[in-house]
C-alpha cells in the first residue's frame, strides 16, 4: 500500500511542477512533428501543384499515408477556403468521419465543430464556422437535394473510394456530372492501393497521384487445417502472441459488434484466470455502435510493458489507422449485404472475404514495423475459395431509395445513369416495382407528391409511405417507432452474466401487437419517468440502454422537425394498436410473412423465414406478420415483427397483392378454433 500511495504522490508532484501550458507546447510540438513525419508530407507541393493543375485527380496511397488528415488541411493552406467556401471530405463509415475530424481538429487546435467538423446521418456536429467537414457518403447524396451544384465546396474529396459503396459509386456519377458545369470545383478520389486505373478511366482518364508508401515486410501464416470456431481460434492466437512474442500491438479482424463483444469477453476473462503470469493485455473494441469516447481509446498509445489489442470490424482494414500495430489475426470473414433480386430479399450475410480485403488487412501488421499476419484459414483456401475482389455494393443491394434520390434530383432515365459498374438491370426494375406499388412514382415512373418523398429520404432509409401518418393518423407513435429502430437493436441491454434479469425486464414492456408497439411502449414509459427526473436509473433498472435511448430521442427530435418544415402536422392515435400496425403495414406490405406448415413463408416468394428469438412474437405465432428486417445468421430470421390481418393488404396495397394470395388456407379447415385456444390460453 505504501509504495502505491508513494506512486500516486510522486506523480501528483510530477504533473504540479511542469506547467500546464508548456504540456500542452509539447503535445502541439509533437503533433505538428507526427504531421510532418507521415509519408504524404515530402510531396505536398507536388501534390498542391497537381492539383492546381488539374480538374480531377485520383490520389492513391498505403493506408497510413496521411491522405485523410493530410490532404483537407493542405488545401486548406494553400487557401482553398478563401471567400467562406468549404472542403468537403466523404467517408463510408460513420465512425471514420467522427473519428478524423477529431483528429484532424486536435492537429489544427480548434474544438470539433467549428472550423473542422462532420456530419453523419442524425448527427450534425458542423456550425457556420464550419470549413473542413468531414461526412459520410451517404450525407453528401442528401445535400445535393437542397444544393444540386455543391456550390459552396472548391473541393470535394472522396475518400476511401475503392469501397465502392452505393453511396460512393452514385456519388461518382453525380459529381462527374457537375464538375463539367463547375470548373472551379475540385475533385479529388482518394483510395488505398487498389482499383486506381479504373477510377482515372471512370473519370475521363484523370491522372493518378502515387504517394509512395512505406510498408514494412509481413510475414504471412496459414492454418493448416480450416478453423472449426473462428472466435476462439482469435483468442487462443492472441494469448499465444502476448506470450511468446516480442513486443507490439495486436488487431483482431471480426465481422460485427456481437463478435467483437463476445471476443473481448472471452479474452479478459481468461487474462483474468492467469492474474499475474501474464504481463497487461489491454483489450479495446472498435465497432460502428461503440460510444465514441470508448471509440477514441484505441487511439491512446500503449503503456510500457503493456499490449494493445483490438478488436475490430473491417473498419481498420483501410479507414482507420492504428500506430503500433505488429500482429494481425485474420479469420478471413466479413459481413456483406447480399440481395436476391428474384425474391426482393436483402440480407446481412458473414461471408470469406476478398483476397484483396486479406491483403489490405495484412498490410496493417507492417506500418511501423516488420509484421506478422496469422490468417486463420488454409492457404488453400485462400486461393481458392476467396474471391480476388469484393463486388460494388451497388451489385449486392435493394436500390429502392437510391432511385428515389436520382428521381428527386430530376434524374429520370436511370438505365443510362453514369454509373462506374451498373446495377443488375433486373435489381434496378424491381426497385422501380416497388416504388410504384409504394406509390411513390406513377405508372409513367415519376415522382408523385415530391413533398413525402422528400420526407421519406431525409427521414430514414425505411419507406415509413405516405398513407401511414395521413389515413391513421398516428404520425407522432410513428415517429417515435421509426427512431427506436433506427438505433439498431440496440436499445434492450442483456448482459451475459445477467440474462436471466434482462430478459425478465424485457417482458415486462411486452404488449400485444408485436415488436413495433413494444418499442412504442418502452419509449412511452421512458418518458412518463424522466418527468420525475429519474430516467437513468430508470434505464439501469429496466436493462435499457440509456445511451440508444437518447439516441432515439434525438433522432425523433430531429424527425418531427423535418415533419415540420414539411408543415406536416402531427397527429397521435393515443396509442392504439390497429392503427400503428396498418400504419407500419402501409409502408411494408411486401415484407409480410405468413405461417404455414412448420414456420413461415413470405408472401410474395415462398421463402421460408424464422421469427427471430429475441421477438415479443417469438412464441405466439401469429398468422400474418410484417417484419422490418431480415438477417441471415444461423437461419433467415425475421427482426422486428409485428402481427397483421390478412384484410389489412388488400386495403393498403390493392395493386400488390390480390385476394387469392392472401386466402388462408388453414383458417378454412379450423375456423376460430385456433383463435380461441390461443384466447383462452393469452
Ligand atoms: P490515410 O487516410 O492515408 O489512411 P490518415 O490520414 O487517416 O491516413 O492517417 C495518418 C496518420 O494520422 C496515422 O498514421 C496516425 O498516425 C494519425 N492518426 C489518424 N487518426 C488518428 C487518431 N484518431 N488519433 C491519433 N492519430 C491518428
Ligand atoms: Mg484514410
């Protein structure tokens, strides 16, 4: 006790007898040195002049290099902001935009939101001041409906851009298209080391600036045998290297929070059984849900003595750098949407990864240092089960809202849209069937009520229709539901160690009706308790996560008040359940499933589909229901469910369904019987 009290004196004294400010000289120093020593700094100049020169220039360079700090802040020196314009700066993930704009706030001194700033959807951390602002792709998209020619920006970077995300290859299009009646405005497509050629040629053959890098030699490990369980192999690999290895940070590539979350477990409790025979293992999660100040630990350097590790999805593959790392552990797997035109179905699947994703994920072990990368599948495998590249998500996903987006921007022909890979032609017609049968476009294909459908892109991916706040006048629960799902299944808390409690908690908010008037219900109750002040607790107690709960309050905040410049008024159905489910049915009538034999089949195609255990329906079996999502873990589960009638369809979508879909065969044979067994039993 006595020499750790002495510690804890002697650093008190330490930190009294240095000055504050020259602390703070010295971290700016430094900083201003890291700036100055990353790969990209030698060819400032060039890259400046390059710039000047031309119109559009493909930048491409070892992730690393500096090219997301770097490159805004060089323009911003050479004066590229002079006369209040902006330096606008895309990324894919949400995280990466925060994360670098706090970076690159730090490296300028000033408070994040200010000059430097970003803003991601339902987040909007810029102000007037604003002039660096980092955002998401998808972001960008948005603000070509109110400013279609950009023109406050003199420069837009896209980073990241060998992504290829949906977001990023409309965006390419887009931007194409006005830097033609733009000449003042700058392009720049930043991307890792892959696909350069192919970006230069999309864009009139634009030349590509080559930031040379300094990678370090990796050595590369296969399993000889596949891994029968992925998450363990991880962790026994990880305690392996912090026993036998040198020092050096390690980073473990999983495909999602609940991997990533159970990986973290695992390890800290087995550091926890060998106490003392291990030297500090430091484990650090880094997922798009993280709160940000957990987000920003693995940032912070390393104690002496001491190994990072973190866990990660391919978000550190290339957006994300990380100094000090020297192991990386690959299990070869990421999730990817993958969407099946013939059924409509969109599904979030883990599947092998690219060689290409391999290769960039290696690629982090050799930064700093000569590396090692443990890839956790045969070398075989890698070979031949891997594809060399990953396909554009544009060729894997539901275009629905994405047409939307053109249409709205007055882009009607979208077969000769300048796309970079197009769409499957049969994804892009589906997409238009199902606005229609939205109504959102009429039969010639056009915009109809351009006011909602306004309302519906800058209000939520999901089509929450028109029709759904109109004719059940249950706009204000809808708002509140379209927030609780908007935080991603994240709002009940269930601990492992604690699950019995959780879920206990969990069925005390059920309600008939299904998961959507659940969600209701939680977000109501929470609110009749924060009047008395107590909503943390209330949270705590209830197994709430507190902080999804304010999320969903700040989005629905920002919901009614789009809802308000729309000068849409809010209506409430006091809470009653018929409403709110023909609302939700309105919006996602081909989304119903319907029990038959054994389980459930969707409508329209026949698949089969499971409702997701964590559902308020999981045991009552409904005999119509729509759900908000599917994902495909184990099985095609269903999320988020809520209990129809049959009747409902054919009242909201007359043009999608007809009578002899929807007959109930089974009710024919039994009629009430079942119904009255499941009354007597409710
Ligand atoms: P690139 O975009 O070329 O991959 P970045 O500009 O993102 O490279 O990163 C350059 C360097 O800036 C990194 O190597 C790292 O040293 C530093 N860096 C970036 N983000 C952070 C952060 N959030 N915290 C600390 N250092 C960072
Ligand atoms: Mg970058």
């Amino acid at each position: 006790h006595t020499e750790c009290y002495n510690n804890l004196v002697s650093s008190y004294f330490l930190q009294e007898s240095e000055p504050q400010l020259s602390q703070a000289e010295k971290q700016k120093q430094s900083i201003q040195e890291v700036r100055r020593s990353l790969p990209i700094f030698p060819y400032r100049e060039d890259l400046l002049a390059a710039i000047r020169e031309h119109q559009i220039l493909v930048i491409e360079g070892e992730t690393g290099s500096g090219k997301t700090t770097q490159i805004p802040q060089y323009l911003l020196e050479d004066g590229y902001t002079e006369g209040g314009m902006k330096i606008g700066c895309t990324q894919p993930r949400r995280v990466a935009a925060m994360s670098v704009a706090a970076r690159v706030a730090q490296e300028m001194s000033v408070k994040l939101g200010n000059e430097v700033g970003y803003s991601i959807r339902f987040e909007d951390c810029t102000s007037e001041r604003t002039i660096l602002k980092y955002m998401t792709d998808g972001m960008l998209l948005r603000e070509f409906l109110t400013e279609p020619d950009l023109a406050s920006y003199s420069v837009i970077i896209i980073d990241e851009a060998h992504e290829r995300t949906l977001h990023t290859d409309i965006l390419f299009g887009l931007i194409k298209d006005i830097a033609r009646f733009r000449p003042d405005l700058k392009v720049l497509v930043a991307s890792a080391t892959l696909d350069t050629e192919r970006f230069s040629c999309f864009f009139d053959d634009a030349p590509v600036f080559r930031i040379p890098g300094r990678r370090f030699p990796v050595d590369i490990y296969y399993t000889k045998a596949p891994e029968a369980d992925y998450l363990e192999a991880c962790v026994v690999s990880v305690l392996q290297i912090h026993v036998t290895q040198p020092a050096g940070d390690v980073l473990v590539f999983l495909t999602g929070q609940e991997e990533i979350e159970a990986c973290c477990e695992l390890l800290q409790e087995r550091c926890r059984r060998l106490g003392s025979k291990i030297s500090e293992l430091l484990v650090l999660p880094i997922y798009a849900n993280l709160p940000s100040d957990m987000q920003a630990k693995i940032f912070n350097p390393t104690p002496p003595g001491a190994r990072k590790v973190v866990v990660a999805t391919n978000i550190a593959e290339t957006s994300l750098t990380i100094d000090g790392i020297i192991y990386v552990i690959d299990p070869g797997f990421c999730k990817q949407k993958s969407y099946n035109a013939r059924t409509g179905m969109e599904s979030l699947i883990v599947t092998p990864c690219s060689r290409a994703s391999a290769n960039q994920r290696a690629g982090r072990a050799g930064r700093v240092a000569a590396g090692k990368c443990f890839r956790l599948y045969t070398a075989w495998a890698f070979k031949h089960e891997m594809e060399e590249t990953t396909v554009p998500e544009i060729q894997r996903t539901n275009l629905g809202n994405v047409v939307l987006l053109l249409k709205s921007l007055g882009i009607n022909d979208l077969i000769h849209f300048d796309f970079m890979d197009p769409p499957p032609h049969e994804t892009l017609v589906l997409a238009l069937e199902q606005l229609y049968a939205l109504g959102a476009l009429n039969h010639l294909g056009e915009l109809t009520k351009l006011k909602w459908n306004f309302c519906y892109l800058l209000i939520t991916d999901y089509p929450l229709s028109d029709v759904v706040t109109v004719i059940y006048k249950c706009s204000e629960e809808i708002l509140t539901i379209a927030a609780m799902l908007s935080v991603n299944n994240s709002i009940f808390y269930r601990p492992k160690d604690k699950v019995v409690h959780a879920d206990n908690a969990r069925m005390n908010f059920v309600v008939p009706g299904g998961d959507h008037i659940v969600l209701l219900n939680v977000y109501t109750q929470r609110l009749a308790f924060k009047v008395n002040g107590y909503s943390t607790q209330w949270c705590f107690e209830n197994f709430i996560q507190f902080r999804s709960m304010k999320r969903a309050r700040d989005v629905r905040d920002q919901l009614e008040g789009l809802m308000d410049r729309i000068e849409v008024e809010l209506c409430s159905c006091n809470g009653e359940s018929v409403p709110i489910r023909k609302a939700v049915t309105a919006g996602y009538f081909y989304n119903t499933a319907r029990l038959s034999k054994g389980g459930y089949k969707t409508v329209k195609h026949q698949q089969t589909v499971y409702v997701h255990p964590n559902s308020s329906l999981f045991e009552e079996q409904p005999r119509w229901m729509i759900y908000h999502e599917l994902v495909f873990t184990t099985k095609e589960f269903m999320r988020q469910v809520i209990e129809i009638e049959s009747g409902w369809l054919l009242e909201v979508a007359p043009h999608y369904y007809k009578n002899k879909e929807l007959e109930d065969s089974s009710s024919k044979k039994m009629p009430r019987k079942q119904g009255k067994a499941r009354e007597e039993l409710g």
